[in-house]
C-alpha cells in the first residue's frame, strides 16, 4: 500500500471516530483516530460524535455526503488517482452510511470529480470542517511533496469552508509534524 492509500485508509478511522461514516476496523483506522483526536482534541471530536447522534437524518447525510466529495476532490486534484485508491474511495463511500442512489452518485464522481463549490453550504459542522482540512493535507503530502495543485485546492477548501488562514496553517503544520 503506498503512502496516499495508507493516508485514506487511516481518515477512515478518523471519520469513523467522529460520527461521520461507520466505524473502519484496521491499524491504519486506529492511527487515524489518533490523528484526528491530535489535529482537533478529543472534546471536539465527541462534539462532533454528538453532533451526527443529535441532528435531522437529512441534515447529517447531507454533511456525510459533503465530507466524502470533499476527500474525492482531494485525492483527484493533483490528477493521479491510482486504482486502489480507487477502492478507498468507494470503500468510504460504502461506509458513508448514505442510502444506495447517494452512494451511486458519489461512486461516479470517483471517476468525474466536480469541484467543491456550494461545499460550504453543506458541510457545516466546525470541527468536521477541520478534519476534511486536515485529511486533505495528508493526501497531500502522501507522496512526499505537495504540488501546486494540490496546494491550491487546500487554499479553495480553506476558504470555502470559511476556516481561517491561521488555523489551516496549525492543522497542515500538525499533520505535517505527525505524518512527516
């Protein structure tokens, strides 16, 4: 497994720590519990837990389904998606728990990403913001290097998400200390 598939792999368990997809069994998964829970604290990911428990059904799917374009996008901005990363992306998309006509949906844009516009809209949740930020750094730098492509879509989803240029910096210098 290279280092961009590990990095996937390991989100899962990350996402899966916050609420937002279920729960990924795997030493990678558990790692990524542990830098989810460094990137953000573990209050805020049990906020975020609370969150998907506490929420409208619509309003969380919504969210889920947010979350899992905005990783699809990422692992497609720098043009490069092996196939097996190919697999870790729809094996997110499995576990998004969103129903079957969703899951399909998503699955297409594996293969035809669209851009990240109106993300803000729906991926609303603070701290699921920051995790996607975070995640997004680490598919970056799984390859050992960050190219201009990538970085700029780590800037669109910065500002998209309305998460300040200070704080994005702490996560992609926590990931970078944690990862690196």
């Amino acid at each position: 497994m290279d280092a961009a598939q590990r990095a996937m792999t390991t989100w899962l368990g990350a996402l899966a720590r916050g609420g937002v997809i279920a729960a990924h069994a795997s030493e990678d998964a558990t790692a990524g519990e542990a830098v989810a829970a460094y990137v953000v604290g573990e209050e805020r990911l049990e906020e975020l837990r609370a969150h998907f428990e506490d929420v409208d059904p619509a309003e969380a799917a919504g969210e889920r389904r947010a979350a899992v374009e905005a990783v699809i996008a990422m692992a497609q901005s720098d043009r490069d998606l092996h196939p097996e990363e190919t697999h870790i992306l729809r094996s997110l998309v499995g576990k998004s728990g969103l129903d079957a006509d969703t899951q399909d949906e998503l699955v297409m844009l594996v293969h035809e990403p669209k851009g990240i516009e109106g993300i803000e809209e729906r991926l609303t949740h603070p701290v699921l913001r920051e995790l996607i930020l975070a995640l997004s750094w680490e598919l970056a730098l799984a390859d050992g290097k960050v190219d201009d492509a990538e970085s700029e879509y780590y800037a669109r989803l910065t500002e998209r998400l309305g998460v300040k240029a200070r704080r994005a910096k702490e996560i992609a210098d926590a990931i970078s200390e944690r990862v690196g």
